[in-house]
C-alpha cells in the first residue's frame, strides 16, 4: 500500500454518456461460431464477440459534439456547407491546400495511386500496408519496402522504428533513376510494424532527399495524430509543442497525403485526400466523380464531413492523445509484467502479438498468428485480427507466400469505447492462452480469396 503514496494516474478527459450493452457466449456457443467462421475472427457476427479488439477502424465512440453535427448535415448533391467545413479543418491541422473527400482510406488510396503511378513504376516506403499496396500494385506499381532495419524486429526498442533508411532509398533511387519512382509512400504511424513512429529528423531529411532526386513525397495520415505524440514524447526539441504543432509541422514536408478518417479522425466512415500541387488535384478531383460521388462529398452524406471536421479538432487535443495511447500502454505493460512476447515499443494504436515467440512450436505456414486470434476468441470471446503470413498475401510474381520477418497477433484498441477494466480482462485472457500454449495446434487455410485473403479466408485445426 505504502507503493501506491506519491503515485499520479491519468483518466480520460471524458466521461461516458450513453452505454451499448455487452453480450458473453457461453464457450460452447463460442466454439460453434468460431467454426462456422472458418476460424477467422473476420467472418464473426460481432454480436458472438464479447471484447472487439478487431480493428480501431471506424469503431470509435463519437463525441456529443460530433453527433450534435450530424443534425447539421447539408445534404446538397453539390457544395454541401460540410464539405467546406471539412476543407478548413484539413487545412488548418494538416496545412495542405486542396482537399477531396473519399468514402474512406481505401478510395483515396486508389485515386491517388491512379494519378500518380504510371505502369512500372516503383513505390518505395515504410513498410507496405494491405490496402495500400494493393491499389499501386493495381495501377501498375511496385512497392519497395525501405523502411529500417530495426522494424522488422519485434524486440529493437529503437524510438522511432518508422523511420525511412535514407540509404536504402537513395541506392534505389541511383539505382533505378528517380524517374522509375512515382513517389515516396510515407506512413506515420507505421501499421504493420506495431504502430511505430517517424521521428521529424527523419521526415525533415526524407524531404531533402526527395528534392534532390524531384521526386514527390507522400504521407499516409491515418495514424499521423499518434505519431505527433511519439515526436512530442521522444524526439528532443519537442518537449514543449504541441500535438497539433508537431502534426502541421510534419505534414509540412510532404506534398499531400490520404486518410482513413476512420482512425485518427474519429468517425465511423470517411476518408479524405489532400494536396498541394494544382495539377495533382485537377486530376484527382476528376477521377473522384467516377469512383466515389461528386468532389464535393466523394461517397459521404454531407453529416458525414461535419463529424469529421469536428473529429478532426478533437483528434489534436493533447489530453485526448495522452489518455488514448495511455489506455494502449496500459495493456502493454501488463502483458509485459506478465512475461507475454509483444512488439517493443508499444505503439499508438494496438499491442502486437509476437506469435512466433508465443507459438515457437508452429511454423508460420501454419499461421502462428491466425491460431492465436482463434485462441483468443473461444477463451473469452475477445477478437483480435492476424498480422502475419495471412495477412501478407502471395506475391503477384512468383505466385509463393510473402513470408514477413513478423508474425503478428493485434489487439486494436478503439478510440474512447472502452474502460481500464475492459484492458484487464483481455490481459488475463491472453495470459490464460499463453498457460497452455505448448498444447496448441496450428491452422491450415482450406479458402483463399484472390485480393486481400486475411479478411475472407477460412481455415481449420491441424
Ligand atoms: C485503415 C488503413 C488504410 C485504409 O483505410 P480504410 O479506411 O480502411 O479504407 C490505409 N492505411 C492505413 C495505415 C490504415 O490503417
């Protein structure tokens, strides 16, 4: 007791004004659904999930301010009043000029891919992400993963494992002349790799570079908000800032970016593209009509933008930022007292898994991760999503598994859903899981979808 004088906690700056009920299955009843699901926590009705850990994507519980605007949507087919609302939040906390709405990250991903890619052309960025890659390998790009060494390891506890090795993308550049490079594909955030950071050092010299060789640079700010925190926390200089000082400064040294609103902005649907050359939105504000709705709503009702534009301000709050990753942590560290392998440093948005740690027994062809998230689930009705082999895909060439350093298991914490007590029951469940991990067996996929498996594949015990 006498440990717990002097100690200083932090809460939410919220409290919660409207509840949704919970439902537990029985383990029997957990059983049946996971089969029926072909032991992909995807294919669940939510309604068999107890904790849903699946994603932090558009899973966020809105502010009363937030829904108060979606009485205030201008349903206009053209130059809807949300539509400019959105325009001046964009480009007062991320600063670039024009702005084009997309239904979500995914459509902005594929218009700028379009526009931007011309067939065998090279992608180079941190990291690939699912979606991402994807769409430039759709539009006849490939992506090259130039990201640092440190990320692809789940134990370095390098600050800002996000970061872009300057070497290996100029040797690419020299390489291949920077007229193969379409652009520079930025994450900050860094997904798959745990939600790491990049450092504004990073950032400021990846600009520099890019100029050098004139070739564009472009952010994927969907988790751009935590990774201003990380900045603030980390990078020294950056102590006194603000959140949204450090996110305006960032995205200062990229041309443009695209988003899933879905995350950092707080919504549950929508998605926006932003940019700074004329000619560059010319195009995309063309290409938008034919794929998502008119360039004034891209695919949202007009009460869709408003929430945006008032998630958007309250995404940079310092506070709200503290308390959102400090909810992460606080799941991190249990897991770590309790000698759980997960990705160091803990990052924005979700505790990774490390299944190749937990699971040292299976090899990954038998999808280590996927079985964890399977484990999971029948324990205790917690969902968690796989990030490993399933997740990576075959590659387009050889037609062979990507076969990624990392083996992925994440527990995805959505933004002001749930409470601490929540953090200690999934903690003790994967704490169970991992009692009895050495009885576990793997999986084998008895489905595999063409595009993006890992959301529609199913798979059975060995
Ligand atoms: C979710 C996500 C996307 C895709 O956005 P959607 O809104 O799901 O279409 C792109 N990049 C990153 C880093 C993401 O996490």
């Amino acid at each position: 007791m006498g440990q717990q004088f002097g100690r200083q906690s932090w809460a939410e700056p919220w409290k919660i004004k409207m509840v949704e009920p919970l439902r537990m299955l029985t383990r029997e009843e957990r059983v049946d659904a996971l089969q029926e699901a072909g032991f992909n926590t995807f294919l669940l009705p939510s309604e068999a999930v107890y904790i849903d850990l699946l994603t932090d994507s558009g899973t966020s519980a809105m502010s009363d301010r937030q829904w108060a605007g979606m009485m205030l949507g201008d349903e206009a087919y053209a130059g809807s009043r949300n539509y400019y609302r959105l325009e001046e939040a964009v480009r007062e906390h991320y600063g670039y000029t024009h702005i084009v709405p997309t239904h979500q990250g995914r459509g902005a991903e594929h218009l700028l891919s379009q526009v931007l890619i011309e067939p065998g052309q090279l992608v180079p960025g941190n990291m690939y992400f699912t979606t991402t890659r994807l769409h430039q390998e759709l539009a006849g790009g490939s992506f090259v993963d130039v990201i640092i060494d440190e990320a692809h390891d789940p134990a370095s506890l390098h600050p800002f494992k996000g970061n872009v090795d300057l070497g290996k993308l100029e040797d690419l550049i020299r390489r291949e002349g920077a007229a193969r490079v379409a652009y520079v594909s930025l994450a900050g955030t860094v997904n798959m790799a745990g939600g790491q950071p990049v450092s504004m050092e990073n950032v400021r010299a990846l600009r520099s570079l890019c100029d050098r060789y004139d070739v564009p640079l472009y952010l994927d700010a969907t988790r751009m908000v935590e990774n201003a925190f990380f900045i603030q926390e980390r990078e020294p200089g950056f102590g006194d800032w603000s959140i949204a000082r450090i996110l305006k400064s960032f995205c200062s040294y990229t041309d443009g970016a695209w988003m899933s609103a879905k995350k950092d902005n707080l919504v549950n649907i929508g998605g926006w593209l932003a940019v700074n050359d004329p000619a560059v939105f010319d195009e995309l504000r063309n290409l938008v009509v034919v794929y998502e709705g008119l360039h004034t709503y891209g695919g949202l009702a007009g009460r869709d933008m408003e929430a945006m534009a008032i998630g958007i301000s309250e995404a940079v709050a310092d506070d709200y930022v503290r308390a959102r990753i400090g909810q992460v942590r606080y799941l991190g560290d249990l897991l770590t007292d309790w000698g759980i392998p997960i990705v160091l440093p803990i990052g924005g948005h979700a505790i990774f898994l490390d299944a190749r740690r937990f699971y040292d027994h299976l090899p990954q062809d038998e999808f280590p991760a996927q079985t964890l998230a399977a484990e999971l689930y029948l324990d205790s009705g917690v969902r968690a999503m796989e990030r490993g082999i399933a997740s990576a895909g075959r590659d387009p060439v050889t037609g062979d598994h990507h076969r990624p350093r990392l083996e992925l298991t994440r527990l995805t914490i959505p933004r002001r859903v749930y409470t601490q007590a929540h953090m200690d029951v999934v903690a003790e469940s994967v704490n169970r899981v991992h009692e009895v991990r050495e009885a576990t067996r793997g999986l084998r996929m008895t489905h595999e979808p063409k595009y993006l498996r890992f959301f529609q594949a199913r798979f059975e015990r060995l």
